[in-house]
C-alpha cells in the first residue's frame, strides 16, 4: 500500500472540506474513530490517509485498537468493481455489528463515525446523456480509476461530515442486526446527497430545454398574448421568445468552472493576501438536507461573481446560475460568464410583458429543476460603500416560484462581501460627482488587469439563512389557501410580505460584516478633524475599538480582524493606504487629502456596526452626568431612522446591545456609574470618547437638515423636503470641508424622509411634538458652527 501511496501522491492533489475538520466538524482526534466511505478503492483510502495526515486525524490505514481488539477503522458501503465479472459484495454489515457489539460490551465506549466523501471531478453530466452512463464514476474498475486519477487527479476533493455517536444510537437505538442496516441505508443517502451538494443536478441540452419551456402552458398563453396584441402570428410571437430565451439563458460547463477555479486561484493569490471565509458550513449543511439555495450577496465590485462563485466551489458546492445585468453580455466576456452560470437579465422588463414571461418561466424551471441560483437584490453596485435600497423584483419572482408549488425549502443565504480595496472606488466617486456611467466593454477589463497588484484581503461571510416557506407561515399563515386555486393570481399581501423579506435579507447582510483592518483604521481616522492622528494615539484608538467590538458583538456573525490596534496599523502601512508622517514629537498617521472621498467607501461598509457605541458617546459627551435610562431613551428615539438609512436589525435586541455596550464604556474605565445610575466620564479617556462620539456626526447633520427644515415647515411636500435638503447639504460639504459623498446622497434622504412619513413626521397632520423633540436632540449633538449655518438655511 505504501508504494501504491508514493505512485498516486505525484498526480493526486486532494482538497479538504471543510479545510480544518476537528474544529469545524467538532471531531475529536482522541475518542476512537471510524471513517465511512461509499465504495471500495485503495486509490480512494490513499486520498483520504493524506488528507487525514494533513489535518491531524488518525490514517485510514492504521486499524482501531478498541479495549485490546483491532477493528478496521474503515467502513465501506459498497465492494470494488473488478475488470471483469460482478461487483464483489462489501463487508459493511459486519464492521458495523462489530462496532456494535463492542459498545453493547462497553458502557464507557463512544466511537465516533465520521462519513466522508470524496469526488473525482465534478461534472454532473448531461441529461440522457450516453456518455454520463459510459464515463460513471461512481463504481469504476480499477482500469477506468486509472484514467480518472491520470485526467481528474488534481481536481478531487474531500468532504468530511459530522461525526455521529455510536453510543448514542447504541443507547437509543439498540445494537442488533436492523441497526447496522439502518446506519448503512441512512449512510448511502447521505453520500448520494453530497454527490448533489457538490455537482449539482445533471444539466439539460440547452435547446431541449427551450423546448420544454415553450411548450409550458405559462408561455404558450404568453405567445398567445402576444401575437394577439401585436397583431402577429404565433409563429412570429415563439421565434421572439426563442431569441429572449437565447439572450437570458445560461450555458453552464463544468470545464469552464474547473479551468476558470484554475486562473481563479492564480488571480486571487496575485492580487490578495488572503480570502477569509466564514459561515459556509451551514450552507453546504442546508443543500445536505435538500434546501434549493438561492444566494443573496452585497454588491460591490465586478470582481462579486468571480470571487464568490470561487468560494462557493471552493468550499465543496456546485456554482450557483448567476443574474447577471445585461449589460456584462459583451464579447468575450459575456460568452465566458454564460458558459459560467450566469444568465442575464435586462434592467427593465417595463413595456414587454413576453419578456418579463420568458424570465419568469427561466427562472421558475431553474428552481425546479434543482439549481442553486444567485442574485444581487440591490440591483447594482454600491457607489458609496453602504448598501442600498433593495430591487425587490428578483425577490418576488422568488417567492412566486414557492407559491407554484415548490414544495423543497427555498432558502435566501444573505452574503457580506468585503474588500480591502475595491478596484473601481475612484471611478464611483466620479459617477457621484456627475460623471456618466462608462460602458463595460473588453477596454475596461483590459484596462483593469493592467492595474493588478496587492490589495490586501478579500471577505466573504454567509450570514443568517431565511426559508422562504417558513417566512411566509409567519407572516402569512394562510398563504397556501389563498394560492391553492390559481397560483398566478396576484394576492394583497404579496407586495408587503415581497418589501418585508428584502429589508430582511439586507439587515442579515449587514449582519455578517467583516470588520478589516483598512474599514477600522479609515473609521478612526476620517472621525478626526485633519483626518490625523499619533501613531501611539490611533493604535490606543483602534486597540479600544477592536475591544469593544469584540466584547460587544453587533451579532453572532459578525467578524473582527485579529490582532491588535499596533498589529492593524502595521497592516494598513503595509498597504500603503495611509501616510506615515515624522516631525519632532514623533510619528503621524494620515489619510491624503486625495484619498478623503476613497476612505469613505472603506468607512461605510462597517459603519452600521460603529453608529450605536459613538451615538452613545455623543450623548454622554454632550450631557452633564446623563443616566443610564435617558442614553437608552434618546438612542431609541433616533434607531427608527439609522434602522432605514443603515439597514440595522437590532430589533428585538436594541435594549440588552445597548445595555452591554454602557457596561463595556464602564469595563474600559471610559466611564463611572453612581447609585443612581449617573454616568461620568472618566476625564482620562475624555478625548478616546470624543474621538468614537466623532463617528456619528455626519450621519446626525444630515438628520438635522431634515428635522429642523420639518420644524420650521411641518407641512413641507416630501419632494421638496429632499430637495432643499440635498442642496443644503452639498453647501454644507463646502462650508465644512466634508470628504464624504454620500452626505448629500438623493437616496439616502429618500430613505429618510420615507422613514420621517412612517413616524407621522411628514403628512397631512405631522406630529410636531415629535419633530421638535426629534430636531432639539439631534441639534444639541452638533457643534455651534454647524447649528448655526443649518438654522440660518432653514
């Protein structure tokens, strides 16, 4: 076996799933363990010894000494293929009675059973294909083996799974024959269902697959209605469907996915130190139990469907069909995306109900037909580093594909993406200025290549999950009654429960952010009024920051940086993000007047995670002795509207976050609580305070634009609220010299004068007792100069 070890290692390269099983898996290298493995194959125990060596569990190859007896610790489920004649029958039951019996012997023996799977390749093949059934790779001779390890060597992975207890199904299910049996039955759907998680379904012949969609009842009465309201033939009306169908639909190749996961790896390692992935487990458990997967990412770069269609196959998954604008479909990279999953879809489907039909059916099919799809809800990519207002559309069509009667859990992953540098930052913050939108074309790529170098690290966290079906039992209990009848009737509730989910799902994207060194340090820095600060001051400044974050964490998902506040300024030095500076007193951080704008985007990603501790700064530095319960009071008044503006889901959880992060202040000799629950600042820390309370000043200015124009006309037009203030606010960023575009944003304040209209500050008969106590303590959190040139505006 070990020479046979030595012949294979050369041409075999095996990836691991998850990369540290006995943490992620919760495997424990000391209590005895036993693999199972689908089929017999010494190329296959091979494959798993090194994988086994690599990540500290015990060899396959080396048997399990249990209470002075030596048992296989190998177990597999079905025998080997000879050359010739029938497969020889495994001797699984056997091994598993052994187990057995040895635990009905040993009360204090608790074997571990870890199932693991590995693949050679990842094609799922053709539908009524010949040449899936002539090249099957799951019971192949030793012959047709050799070819695989010789073509498919260097693309095998291995999946380890969890661990069951064998004492525990000793103790609860008895140790007799039918037990071994039923292990062995729930074993062989376990593996055919990680052959899924991992290939995904067999693909269709993408005519064959136009066929069946035009011959669907949904687009026969869709051509129907077209070659009615067009005046043309029927025959006119298909050929134009065809031709949307050929514009949307996907062309997948799995040898595209493995020579792209190729260049991918290549690429990444140029231009990152590293991709930090958190979160993945549960997914890949969730396709495991036969959820259809639909991912939901952030949007901020083009590079979004490269790197997390690279993660996703990384991390043991099929690739997921990609909604991709339409505006990517351009030669040669459209023809590659294609080929590649994506399927594109126009930025409208106004004025062309065919077209929006033809989607529809696409997308449906997809779903039926098993296929994990991507898409960015927010519609495009974040100019100004924060998210953006849901496109609900995608959403909808979602939840109209569960009311057809998908009877599979359709599952929303809510994904943050995160970069230390964001390559087409310099262009958004043209396009804020005014600057038109450049075409995508070969240029742009060519252009973009040329600039590759070290951009740090990449962030990829799969947040909280949202079953689609589940959802609507809670908010709609009677879904499945009301659609029962006519699935394609529009119902009431739709477009509440569609707005409902999407704001859902951006909250659960944001909390999964990753907070970086480069987001935390441009957070810091961009609060000061030179945007400079003592290297010893930042690092004491971003020491406290990591701390609070971490003992105070925004939600479980959430992720912090390692190290240190010097270890993280060393990193961003080393990214030359930042200026390092020398006079006689000693060092200077700073961030280049030029590089103002560019820091923003970095500061937005995570601000949602900062805006509650330095509203609570703010409130404590602005009052004299303020309580515990008035600082909880006055956060809550103004939540309503950072929830809206920052998509922050803190709900149900505002008081204890609040409450914990008032009692780490203490913990951090920030501040001192009396009897009465007074609180005062220590005055050694004052200036670290004032420092975090600095975070949330723009964010307050451009509430008190809103709230003091409402006090001095309650019964202003929302239209000409947003108006008068986005033009008070660009003034504003001249007067006091702020770098940050999304200040005079007309989106943001939209969002905020929607959410002002929700609270019955704007309307026929708005609350003025509400504007003027929201105006009075958004005011007294500013300094003088700005009071004073927002009251002169208003």
């Amino acid at each position: 076996m070990q020479g046979a070890r030595w012949l294979q290692k050369p041409v075999v390269t095996t990836r691991l799933v998850p990369e540290d099983p006995i943490s992620e898996l919760d495997i424990d290298p000391k209590r005895p363990l036993v693999y199972v493995m689908a089929h017999e194959s010494h190329s296959d125990l091979l494959a798993l010894h090194e994988a086994c060596l690599n990540s500290g569990l015990p060899s396959p190859l080396e048997p399990l000494e249990v209470k002075g007896e030596k048992v296989s610790r190998v177990v597999w489920l079905n025998g080997a293929t000879p050359l010739f004649g029938t497969r020889k029958k495994a001797d699984f039951m056997a091994r598993f009675e052994k187990l057995l019996g040895l635990h009905r012997t040993y009360d204090d023996l608790d074997a571990q059973v870890v199932p693991v799977s590995l693949f050679w390749g990842r094609d799922p093949g053709k539908e009524e294909s010949v040449s899936a059934t002539l090249l099957n790779r799951e019971h192949p001779t030793w012959l047709r083996k050799f070819f695989i390890l010789m073509m498919l060597g260097r693309d095998s992975f291995i999946r380890f799974s969890r661990p069951v207890s064998l004492r525990y199904m000793a103790d609860n299910h008895g140790t007799d024959e039918g037990i071994a049996q039923k292990l062995a039955r729930v074993a062989r759907v376990h593996f055919g269902r990680q052959r899924t998680v991992a290939t995904g379904p067999r693909l269709p012949d993408r005519q064959a697959l136009f066929a069946s969609l035009l011959a669907s009842k949904g687009l026969q009465q869709a051509v129907a209605d077209e070659a009615k309201s067009k005046g043309i033939s029927e025959e006119k009306a298909r050929e134009k469907a065809t031709e949307y169908l050929e514009e949307i639909a996907a062309d997948y190749s799995s040898n595209l996915i493995r020579i792209g996961e190729r260049i991918l790896s290549w690429l990444w390692n140029k231009i990152y130190n590293g991709i930090n992935v958190r979160g993945a487990e549960q997914v890949r458990q969730l396709s495991q139990d036969g959820h259809e997967i639909v991912f939901v990412p952030c949007h901020r770069s083009h590079m979004d469907y490269l790197l997390l269609s690279y993660i996703i196959y990384q991390q043991g998954m099929v690739p997921p069909h990609i909604a991709a604008g339409v505006n990517l479909n351009f030669w040669p990279a459209g023809p590659i995306f294609r080929q590649g999953g994506a399927f594109f879809i126009r930025r409208s489907f106004r004025g062309n109900k065919l077209y929006a039909d033809v989607f529809r059916e696409y997308l449906h099919q997809l779903f039926a037909r098993g296929y994990s799809i991507e898409y960015f809800c927010e519609g495009g990519r974040s100019r100004t580093g924060r998210l953006l207002p849901p496109k609900t559309g995608m959403i909808a069509m979602t939840i109209q594909t569960v009311l057809r009667g998908i009877e599979r859990p359709v599952t929303l992953v809510p994904i943050y993406l995160g970069y230390d540098h964001v390559m087409e930052v310099s262009t958004y913050h043209k396009e804020l200025k005014g600057k038109k939108k450049e075409k995508e074309g070969l240029g742009q790529v060519l252009s973009a290549i040329k600039k590759l170098r070290n951009y740090g690290e990449g962030y990829v966290n799969f947040g909280q999950p949202i079953t689609v079906h589940q959802f609507l039992n809670d908010k709609v209990p009677n879904w499945r009654e009301d659609t029962q009848d006519d699935p394609e009737q529009r119902q009431p509730w739709l477009t509440p429960a569609v707005n409902e989910l999407a704001n859902q799902l951006m909250c659960n994207i944001n909390d999964a952010a990753a907070v970086s060194s480069v987001t935390l340090t441009a957070t810091t820095l961009l609060a000061t009024p030179q945007h400079a600060l003592p290297r010893a001051t930042l690092e004491q400044q971003l020491d406290f920051y990591l701390k609070l974050l971490q003992a105070v964490p925004y939600t479980p998902y959430t992720t912090l940086t390692e190290g240190d506040g010097k270890q993280v300024l060393q990193t961003v030095l080393d990214l030359e993000k930042f200026q390092l500076s020398q006079d006689d007193l000693g060092e200077i951080v700073s961030i280049a007047d030029h590089q103002a704008v560019t820091m923003t985007y970095y500061r937005n990603n995570i601000l949602h995670l900062m805006i509650l501790p330095s509203l609570l700064a703010s409130l404590v530095v602005k009052s004299a002795k303020p309580s515990r319960k008035q600082l909880i009071e006055d956060a809550h008044k103004l939540y309503p509207l950072l929830q809206a503006e920052l998509f922050m889901g803190l709900d149900g959880e505002l008081d204890e976050y609040l409450h914990a992060l008032i009692n780490e202040l203490l913990n951090h000799g920030h501040l001192l609580e009396d009897d009465h629950g007074q609180l005062t600042i220590v005055e050694s820390r004052r200036n670290s305070l004032m420092q975090l309370a600095a975070i949330c000043q723009e964010t307050l200015q451009r509430y008190a634009i809103l709230l003091a124009r409402l006090q001095a006309e309650p019964h202003i037009e929302r239209g000409s609220l947003e108006k008068e203030a986005t033009k008070l606010a660009e003034r504003l960023c001249k007067l006091h010299g702020t770098s940050a575009p999304e200040f005079f944003d007309k989106k943001v304040f939209n969002t905020l004068t929607l959410r002002l209209k929700e609270m019955g500050c704007i309307g026929d008969t708005p609350d003025t007792d509400l504007i003027k106590e929201l105006a009075q303590l958004v005011l007294t959190q500013l300094p003088v100069s700005m009071r004073a040139s927002i009251s002169q505006a208003g």
